[in-house]
C-alpha cells in the first residue's frame, strides 16, 4: 500500500516536472528527439548549431550505438525517438533490418557517396573512420610499416603490437575481413596475430596512450583517436598509418543517422538529416572531429589521406552486421574475447 | 446473563484480535507477493526473449566457451568474497572491539571505499599501476623501468573487485557484532577458553548470518559486475552478455546467457542458506544487554594500525588521487572543470527515491523470511535477488518491454528509473533489515503483546525500533548504490535528465578524463555523507578494555 501510494506521489510530482518542461518546448516550436550513440562531448556544440539555424528544438537522449538499438528494437512501434544518429552503421542496418526505419529523401541519399550509405536508403551516413595503424614515431618511422595489416602476423612484431578486441571498430573490421576473405583466412590472421602476442586493450584511446608511453609500438585503432588523445594530453608521440588499396585493414565505417518510422515529425527530421550532410554540417566532423566528410566532393582536413586512395574494401556496411556473429566467434576461438 | 455478558464480550474481543492478526498476515503476504512480482519482471522478460532464440543461438550458447566463462565468473565471484570476508571480519572486529589506535575514525575510513563506483575504481587502479600508467611513467627513468607486472586479466579484476565490495562484509559484520550479548563469551572466557577459541567458537557462530549476508551481497555483485571485469579484461559471463547486445545486436543469446547468469545466483542463494543455518540468534536469557569489553591489542596494536592503512591507502586514497590528478591535470591545461550540481541533485532525488521504496518493498520480503520462514516466503526471497544478479542493461531492457507495453507514461519518466533501482538493488535493503530482525526473538514481542499491547502495537513499540537500525543501514546501502548505477539509468531516464554517473559516463565515454573527473569527485563526496552515519552507526559506546 504505502509502495503504491509512494509511487504514485512520485509519479505526480514528476510528471508536473515533465509537463512544464514539455510546454516550453511547445511554445518554442517543433521538439525533435534524437538517440545519439555519438558521443555528447563531440556533437554537442553541432547539435546547439542546429537548433539555432533551424529553429527546431532537440531533446537529445546520449548512449551507447548498439545499446541504444537494442532499446530502439525493444520500444518498436511504441518508440517516442524521432531520428537515431549512430556511432557506426551496424547499429543502423540492425535497426533498419527490423524494419523501423523510413526511407530517406533520394535527393539526400545521393549527395553522399555510395558505401556510406544503405542500399535501401534506409539511412545515409554523416561522417567516416578509416581503421589505421597508429605508431610510436620515435621507435618507427612511416617507411617501416608494412602495406597490409596482414603483414603484422610477422613475427618481427611479436609483443610490439595493440589493439581493442572488445572494442565494436575493431569487430567491424574483423567482420569486413571475414565479408573480403571468409572465414578461414581470417582466423589464420587473428591465430597469426594471437602469435605474436598482442597487447589488449578496452578502449581504443587506451590504445593511442600505450602507444604515446612506448609500452608498444603500434596500435590498430580509428584515425581520429590520436587527435582525441593529443587534446586532452598535449603532444604526443604517435602518428596514422592508413591502409591503402583495398586491404582489409582499410576498412572505413560510417557514422550515420536514420528516421524511425514511428516519427510525428516527418518534415523536421528530414531537415535534421538534411543538415547533417549539408556543407555546414560536413565541415564540422571535418575540422572538429577530425574524421572523414562523406559528401562527394568534399575533401578532409589535414593530414588524412584522401578516401580514394584508401579504396575500403567494397562491403555493404549495413550487412557488416550480419557477419558480426561469426567475428565474435573467431574473436573468442582465438582467445581475444 | 449478568455473568455471560463479559465473558462474551471477552471472546468477541478475542476474535476480533485473530481477525486482526490474520488480516495483518494476508496483508503481509499479499504485499511480499506484490513485491516478488516485480522482483521477476526480468525474467519474465528474458524468458519472453529466449523463447526467440533460434537454432544458431543456441548452437552459440550451447558449448564449452559458456561452461568456461561460467566457471571463471563463479571463479572470481568465490575469491573475491573469500578476499572480501578475509578483509572486512578482522576488521570490524579490530574497530568494533579492540583499542586499536584511532578506532573511532578507521571505522568510518575503512568504510569508505564504498562511495568509489567498481568501473572508476579499476579505471583508477590501471592508470595508477598498469603499464603505461602514472608510476610506470615516473619509473621509465630508472632501473626499475618497465618492471612492473601486468595487472589485468584475474589479478586486477579480482583486487578491484576485493578492494570496493568489502565494505559490504565490514558494514554488515559490524553492525553485528555491535548487536552481540558479551554473556555468550563471558561465559565461553569463565569456563577456560582463550581469546582465540572464545572467538572461533562463539563469536564468530553468532556472526554467521552477518557474515553470510554480507558475503552474498558481494558474491552477487562479482557475478553482475561489467565494469570492472571489462576494464581489467577478465573475460566473465556478464562480458559474454554484453558482447551479444553491443557486438552482435543479438537480444535471444543474450536473454539465455542472462537466464544462466541467474541459475548460478540461485545456486550461490542455496549456499547462503545452509551456511547461515536454522540457529536461533537472539538471546533468550534474563537481565539486559550490556555494553562489550574490548580487547586490549597490546603489542599487536601498530600491526593492525598498519593493516588498516596500507588498506585504505589501496582502496580509497589512491583511487581518489589518481581522480584528483586528473581534476588538476585538467585545470593546469586550461580545460574548465565542471562539477555538474545539476546533475548530482539529479543522482540525490532518484537515489533517495530508489532507496525510500526499495526500503517499503524489503520490508514484507525481511518480515517473510523471518517470521514466516515457510516455502512461499523462500520463493519471494530468492526472487527479491534475481535483479542483483543481472547486468544493469538486461534489467533496463526488460523495464522498457513491460512499459512501454503496459503503462506507456512510465516509460522514460524518473519513477521508472526508481523501480530500476528497487529491482537491482533491493537485497541490499533486505539483509540488513532481515539482520535485525533476527536479533529480535519472539519472546520479546509476546512479552509486549502479554503485557496488553496489540499485535500492531508490539510491533512498533518492540520490533520497530529495532528494525529502523537495519532499516537506516539498508536505505544507505541501496542510496549509495543507485548513486553509482549506469546502465540502466542511461537507458530510463527522462531524455535530458542527467546524474552524476551519467556526466562521468559521457566525459569517460570521449577518452576525455578531465571531464569525467570533476563530476566523480562530486559523486564520491555526495557518498561520503550517508557512508559517514552508516559507519558511525556501528560504533559502540566507550567501554572498559578488557585487560589480557
């Protein structure tokens, strides 16, 4: 009894909080809301741009990619999100091949180059991240990186090298690899890599800071991470090595957004998308978070070397998902997991 | 007539009173069912799940790799709370009743650990001692550069684990002890028993339920834990769990693995039972309590000083420093360092919320299981634990199935986040309270009903007062837990709505430590009050010393 009269005191007192809150949000205009598996302390300062060119409210809801997915896949057609802006685009083929998403704007689909987007046009990708190899440059320099990632299974790199088995860029990568080579080709370069007894790590920053202390010499992470590390540590030591001509460690996965189809507010998530592959909208993930423009025609900032040299391997990056199983399974027969 | 007419109203009197009784019982029941139906809204959901699963989920689940990741979870869960009994007896025994030096304050110290979430705790421990760490680094110059030992995988699982969980132990054992008649080892001492055997053979029996209920707080919290065990990557069950949800987007495989993760809790319950036992723990002879002696350490004395703080130097200052550093680290580089008030007011209300309604749902459940030890109450009991086991994430997942399913305009608001908090965390609030309970024998509430108090009556002039110690020891339990609860907070919360875990997560989450640190430092100092009176409140009054 007093359970259920607690309860519902606290269900009064918070949904008085939650309406006052909702009607300001009506008197401003449209409120759109966002799951974002990007990372708040990245996109915040994108997403307040938004609001004020636009004039559309955001509630933005912060997590992670692949748990917000699963929340989206548990909420169905009863989801309140409007747009799920994801760190990477497996997330989205899962949401997508579950059906809940709506197809985007042809118009907006085709600004973007083909392999960041879905072939359903279910979702368009925003930015991408190309799988590098990062190295101490006071240990190595550029010249003595192989081409192919597949070249670390030599065993000159035993205990030199890192990575992050948990980590969901690098299983991508695993899963782009099995799509490229199968199965059996991929488990000889995870046993060759086991071989050469890597350092572990969780996260892919960790990597880049390992890397930084000299603890190893190179470190298969995304490109940007180095760019992350060196804000928050000053300069560091450390340097991108990108894969080139279609390797399998060249892979390049798209951060994405995609409208569920449970929305009310149709129009203003198309503008939200819409301004995520805009100019404005590509120039921030390419002088801000350092990573790749997917607009055709746009080049990246800096020191990355242009996408087509890279040529990632030509993969379907909402049907990465699909391999994912099977690259946890190598991952754990192997011992990484 | 004149005679019936009293006797009559004496045996409408007495029917009344049953009636009473037996609807105060129905209520107690109806209220424990109440609560084991919420308490298995998890797995009702993930049964909902696993019946999904098809052939190549179970092919995936069905192999040697789950047998191994189980035993290394109940592995590591077996030796953290042997290392967590080993840490935290002694030492409710060395500040409860000996004279060690500065007793008053290693009790609350000791207890501190608590307030450091397990996942910043290992963080702190690997960028403290791994390789590539602050004291790898201040090493590089020297000799010993590059000597230290790797400490992930079992190792720094196990000690940060150790390290944050003993508390339970230590809390638990010594509100215990404190509850203790010293006429039981006064005896024991007078019919020629040393120091060590009066305690072996006495004390420590009549410790047994504290020390059971502590060690399953911690074993249970070992076999859920993701944030340690990932971050010291020890592969363990709950990673497996994760690695479906994040990795492969597969809810079914993750639902069987879950249901596993709470057949091996269950099994750890049964344990419990038998080793707490059938005994009696309330003395039952005549004359009052009084206060214990306390042992005189003698020349042990500065050994035990030594133990407590090379201990706390581990468990709390070094986490605590290493966060420090990063709050300064940050300032020194420019960054603004943001303590987020909003957002730990926000931590304050959902956790004194959770920790309020965990307190009313334990009750019955504690009440149950004590006076009413029969096979429903067992089954509301071991229920009432199934969400401890469980990963916060699979517990969030199944709250957003049945809400949004059932009673949408939960869905996402703050009482939804407080339920979250009740069904992970409630044991919490039901072994302290079921602690005191048993220290109350039923002679003292006959007494109060012979002496013409009602039943309602004896109850809150006997049994109340009692019970509002382990009530006061379960709230601040569940309040310092759900204050460092992730998972499903990020999941439930009203969009927008920030705690303190949450800005860690996010500054954590972008590799930007600085901005994770002011916001845990806040999140440590807000645990420290209610830690502070859950520790105190063990303290015993100043008593003679027993000399040796």
């Amino acid at each position: 009894m007093a359970l259920v009269l607690c309860l519902g005191l606290l269900v009064v007192a918070c949904g008085g909080a939650a309406g006052g809150a909702d009607g300001d949000g009506e008197a401003a205009g449209t409120t759109l809301t966002v799951y974002s598996g990007r990372e708040e302390e990245l996109v915040a300062p994108l997403l307040a741009q938004f609001e004020e060119d636009e004039g559309i409210d955001l509630e933005v809801r912060y997590g992670d990619s692949a748990e917000l997915a699963a929340q989206l896949l548990e909420e169905g057609e009863a989801s309140p999100a409007d747009v799920f802006f994801s760190q990477d685009a497996g997330a989205l083929g899962v949401v997508g091949a579950e059906g809940l998403l709506a197809p985007i704007d042809n118009a907006i689909l085709e600004r973007v180059d083909h392999q960041f987007r879905s072939q359903e046009g279910l979702w368009v990708g925003t930015s991408g991240r190309a799988r590098v190899a990062v190295y101490n440059t006071e240990a190595l320099s550029e010249d003595d990186l192989p081409d192919s990632i597949e070249d670390f299974t030599d065993e000159s790199w035993r205990g030199r090298i890192g990575f992050p088995p948990t980590n969901s860029s690098f299983q991508a990568f695993v899963a782009a690899m099995i799509d490229a080579q199968g199965d059996e080709a991929t488990l000889a370069f995870l046993e060759g890599l086991q071989a050469n007894e890597p350092e572990l790590f969780e996260e892919n920053s960790d990597v880049v800071r390992a890397v930084a202390a000299g603890t190893i010499d190179v470190g298969f992470v995304n490109h940007y991470y180095i760019y992350e590390v060196a804000a928050e540590e000053g300069d560091i030591p450390v340097a991108n090595h990108f894969f080139t001509n279609g390797d399998p460690g060249a892979l390049i996965n798209a951060a994405g957004v995609g409208v569920l189809n449970t929305t009310d507010q149709a129009g203003a998530a198309e503008t939200f998308v819409d301004y995520l592959t805009s100019d404005k909208g590509q120039r921030f993930f390419a002088e801000e978070t350092f990573e790749y423009p997917v607009v055709r025609d746009l080049e990246p900032s800096g020191d990355l070397v242009p996408l087509d040299q890279i040529q990632s391997p030509d993969i379907d990056l909402s049907e990465l998902g699909e391999r994912l199983p099977q690259a946890l399974d190598l991952l754990a027969q192997v011992g990484f997991l | 007539m004149s005679i019936a007419a009293p006797v009559i109203r004496a045996g409408l009197a007495a029917s009344r009173a049953g009636r009473e009784a037996s609807q105060a019982r129905r209520a107690l029941v109806l209220c424990g069912l109440a609560v084991g139906a919420l308490m298995l809204l998890p797995v009702a959901y993930l049964v909902v799940r696993a019946l999904e699963a098809d052939a190549s989920s179970w092919d995936l689940i069905l192999r040697g790799r789950t047998v191994w990741l189980a035993v290394r979870s109940v592995g590591l869960a077996a030796t953290v709370t042997l290392a967590a009994a080993a840490l935290g007896v002694p030492l409710a025994w060395l500040t409860v009743r000996t004279d060690l030096p500065g007793r008053r304050l290693w009790g609350v110290v000791v207890a501190l650990p608590l307030v450091i979430p397990s996942y910043v705790g290992a963080f702190a421990l690997l960028a403290a001692l791994g390789q590539g760490g602050l004291l790898d680094a201040a090493l590089q110059d020297t000799a010993l550069a590059g000597s230290l030992p790797d400490i992930t995988g079992w190792p720094g699982a196990w000690a940060s684990l150790t390290l944050f969980t003993y508390p339970y132990v230590y809390l638990l054992v010594a509100a215990g002890m404190k509850g203790l008649d010293p006429a039981a080892e006064e005896a024991a001492r007078s019919l020629g028993r040393s120091s060590w055997a009066t305690f072996r053979s006495v004390t420590l029996p009549l410790l047994r339920p504290s020390i059971a209920a502590g060690c399953l707080l911690v074993a249970l919290y070992t076999l859920h834990d993701f944030g340690a065990v990932s971050l010291m990557r020890f592969p363990a069950f709950t990673q497996a769990i994760y690695l479906q949800y994040r990795g492969a987007f597969d809810r079914a495989p993750a639902a069987i693995l879950s249901l596993l993760l709470v057949a091996v809790a269950l099994s750890v319950l049964v344990l419990e039972h038998s080793a707490r036992g059938r005994a009696r723990y309330y003395r039952s002879g005549a004359g009052s309590r009084r206060p214990l002696r306390r042992v005189a350490l003698g020349r042990w004395k500065w050994a035990a000083f030594a133990f407590c703080s090379a201990l706390s130097l581990a468990a709390f200052v070094l986490p605590v420093g290493v966060i420090v550093f990063w709050v300064l680290r940050a300032v020194s580089e420019g960054e603004e360092v943001r303590f987020t008030w909003a957002a730990g007011l926000g931590s304050i209300l959902v956790s004194s919320a959770g920790a309020a309604v965990a307190l009313l749902a334990a009750l019955p459940v504690a009440l149950l299981a004590v006076h009413r030890p029969r096979r429903l109450a067992t089954v509301v009991e071991r229920v009432s634990y199934s969400g401890y086991a469980l990963p916060g994430i699979v517990v969030a997942l199944a709250l957003v199935f049945f809400s949004i399913n059932t009673v949408p305009l939960l869905y996402q608001s703050l009482p939804l986040v407080v339920i979250a908090y009740v069904v992970l965390f409630l044991p919490q609030a039901v072994e302290p309270l079921r602690g005191s309970l048993l220290q109350v024998g039923p002679r003292l509430e006959e007494a109060a009903r012979a002496l013409g108090k009602s039943r309602l009556g004896a109850f809150r002039a006997v049994v109340a007062p009692l019970l509002a110690k382990g009530a006061g020891a379960g709230a601040a339990l569940v309040f310092l837990t759900a204050m460092k609860e992730l998972p499903a907070t990020l999941l439930l919360r009203p969009t927008g709505f920030e705690t303190l875990a949450t800005r860690v997560w996010s500054g954590a989450a972008a590799g930007l430590y600085g901005k994770a640190a002011g916001p845990a430092l806040l999140l440590l100092a807000i645990c420290a009050v209610p830690l502070y009176f859950l520790a105190r409140r063990v303290e015993v009054d100043e008593a003679e010393v027993e000399s040796k």
